[in-house]
C-alpha cells in the first residue's frame, strides 16, 4: 500500500512507540546484531567442527562485511528508487534463511557464499531502517528515534554473545538456527509498514550517483562520514580486537570476563544512545558528536594509562558511552543533507564506511601491535580522540 507521507514530527523528544515505523524499524534493527555478536563465540566451535585453521574460520566475519562495502551505495539506490518496504521486506527474508541454511552443513565454501548473501541482506535491513526514520521524522524527534535505534543495536551486541554461547554448547549449528527470527519480523514488516510516496529519484543510475556524489562533495558531509569510520576503526581495532588480547596477556582473566566487559561496555553505550533526543534539545548534533570524540580520546587514554584491571575496564566503558554519543548524531547529520529522494543512497555510503571501518580496524591494530604492542596503540588512538574534538569543533564552526 502507498500513501502520501505524513509531516514529519520535530518538536518532542519523546519516541512514538505506537508508530508502526518505529516498531518495525525496531524490530528489524534487533535482528541486525545476529549477524556477527551471535557467531562470534561460536567460531572456535564451526573450526573444530569444519577442521579449520583460525584464519580461515575468520572468513566467516570477513565475508559478511565485504558485501556491505561494496553494495550498500547500490541497496540505496533501489531503496530511493522502488521504495523501503520492498527492500526492507525481502531483505528480511534472505538474511533469514540464508542464515539458517547454514545450519544444515554444508561445504564450507558454501557457507562462505551463503554469508556473502547475509551480508548483503544485512546491509539492505542497516540501509532501509536508517532511512525509513529519516524520512518519517526531523529535529529532537528524529534524534530521539535514532538514539533508541542504536541503543536497540548495541543491546542486541550485548547479548547475543551469551546467546551465541549457549548455543554453541549445545550444537556447532544451534546458533545458525536463530536467524529464522528473521520470518517473523518480516511478516510483521509486511503488514505494518506502509509504503509511503517518496518522490523519484529520476534518471539513469549514474545521474543518480552524480546527484549522491554532489552531496558527499558538501563539506558538511566530511564530519559524519569521517565520524562513522573513525568510530568503526576505533571500536573494533580497540574493543574489539586489541583489548580482549589486552585483558588476557596482562591479567590473566577469563574470554567471560572478557565477554562480560564487551557486554558491559555495549550496554553503556545504548544507555547513552537512548537519551541523544535529550540531548539534542539543547545541543548541536556537532557538539554531541565533539563529546563522543571526547570519550573516545579520555576513555583510550586511561585504558593506556591504567596500571590496574578496574581503571583500565573503566577506560572502555568511557569509550563506549561516546560510541551512544556519537552514531545517532552522524545519522541525523547525514539525513538532514538531502531530500528524501536521496536519503537511502546517502545512508547508505554511510553503511558502507562503517563495515569498512569495521573490517579495517582489527586488521590495522593487530598489524601494528605486531610491532609495538598494544598499549602504544591505546595511546595513539586516544590522541587521535582528542584531535577528533578539535577537528569536529573546526568544521563546525566553519558551517556556521
């Protein structure tokens, strides 16, 4: 069904949960975590299960996002030009059952193919929720349903590990199975979600892109864009990769404790992402965004610093309060640049620079530490915090 778009809202902070673009959008954004979170502990499980080297049961994370990179502008493109539900919908749909289809063990080069497939499914679920609150709200409103959306996406980060976990221990496959998850919410989608009138994106493909393209070659667009790769880099090379090494090289603690920091340090930071509405009342996007570039360099610095196991937890979970700071920000940046014709390919790019960040960064920090170890590599990363206060500030002002 297509209806004409209602006015966006603006002027509350307060999330309509009754919209039905907001249940879906949540309910399909609870999904995306199930990508990577969910599988992560049970690599060791799939190695021994497919008789694998580390390297290659690697592959399957690294597959996953490469489709992201690469597709994502083109995801968009269609988004903007046949509508979000029809990519929403089927998107749904193929990361479901490609998921589970690993399930039934197959070789392992199909299991490749078949994340490949994931994967862009996931990137078309990331494109299309992001874009549907863009174009059904503005001002603290748009802010508030962002904020919620990523606190929706860090908890599920959270706790899909001890879901991934438990499964694990019951079966190699167990946790493939939870992906059919995805039926239901896209039934749910289907029937509530209403295909609003977004003007045409006109033209041939690539007038379309030259159209995107003029909007990135706004300098306006280098805060958002360097912000989402930035953190993408930081999260995963610091968080991700380089602390659990950290943790268990220096102190000797368990991967659950390890998992627990994780779980802590994503709850911190959807506790913060929840209340960026709030926030935006009385603060620019860029000045929130300056915060979190803040957290970022304080939290690295004192996990650099921190001669104990307390301060240097306390140093991550800093960091990611300003990861909650930073993402609902860099999307409302990114969604008040263009129209609505535009607005799925420009989140997209968006999307595509954050599985970039994410592939980039553990191969960047485990490459280096190779060399230097990683409490130098905290401490550059923590400058490059605080010198991202400064350039935010900078560009900021020079938009003013």
């Amino acid at each position: 069904m297509t209806t004409a778009p209602e006015p966006p809202t603006r002027d509350s902070a307060a999330v309509p949960w009754r919209s039905p673009t907001v249940r879906v959008v949540f309910a399909a954004t609870a999904l995306a975590p199930l990508g990577v979170p969910l599988l992560s502990p049970a690599l060791p499980v799939v190695r021994e299960a497919f008789g694998l080297t580390d390297a290659a049961t690697s592959l399957l994370i690294s597959v996953y996002f490469l489709t992201g990179i690469v597709l994502s502008p083109f995801i968009g493109l269609l988004a903007d030009r046949v509508g979000r539900k029809r990519v929403l919908v089927p998107s749904l749909v193929v990361f479901s059952l490609a998921g589970s289809a690993i399930a039934l063990a197959p070789p392992f080069r199909a299991v490749l193919a078949v994340r490949l497939v994931q994967g862009t499914a996931a990137a078309g679920i990331f494109v299309t929720t992001v874009t549907l609150i863009g174009d059904a709200f503005e001002g603290v409103q748009r802010n508030a349903v962002l904020g919620v959306n990523t606190a929706v996406l860090a908890s599920g980060a959270a706790v899909y590990p001890l879901l991934g976990g438990y499964l694990a221990t019951i079966s190699w496959n167990a946790p493939f199975v939870a992906y059919l998850l995805g039926l239901p919410v896209a039934l749910f989608a289907w029937v509530a979600l209403e295909e609003t009138a977004v003007e045409s994106a006109t033209g041939r493909g690539s007038a379309y892109l030259r159209a995107a393209a003029r909007t990135l070659a706004r300098r306006a667009a280098v805060l958002p864009y360097g912000t989402a790769l930035v953190t993408e880099v930081l999260l995963f090379g610091t968080v991700i990769t380089a602390m659990p090494f950290l943790l268990v090289g220096t102190y000797g603690v368990s991967p659950v404790f390890v998992g627990g920091i994780i779980t802590v340090t994503e709850a911190v930071s959807a506790g913060v992402a929840a209340a960026n509405g709030r926030l935006a009342e009385s603060l620019s996007d860029e000045r929130i965004v300056a915060l979190g570039y803040a957290c970022y360099g304080v939290g690295l610095l004192v996990a650099w610093w921190a001669a104990t196991l307390p301060a240097l937890v306390a140093g991550v979970v800093v960091f990611g309060a300003g990861v909650g700071l930073t993402m609902p920000s860099v999307d409302a940046l990114l969604s008040d640049l263009v129209t609505a014709k535009h607005r799925a390919g420009v989140l997209s790019l968006r999307n595509s620079v954050t599985f970039l960040g994410r592939a980039v960064g553990p191969v960047l920090f485990a490459g280096v530490a190779v060399e230097t170890g990683y409490r130098p590599l905290l401490l550059a990363a923590g400058v490059a915090g605080l010198v991202g206060v400064a350039a935010t500030l900078v560009l900021s002002e020079n938009e003013q």
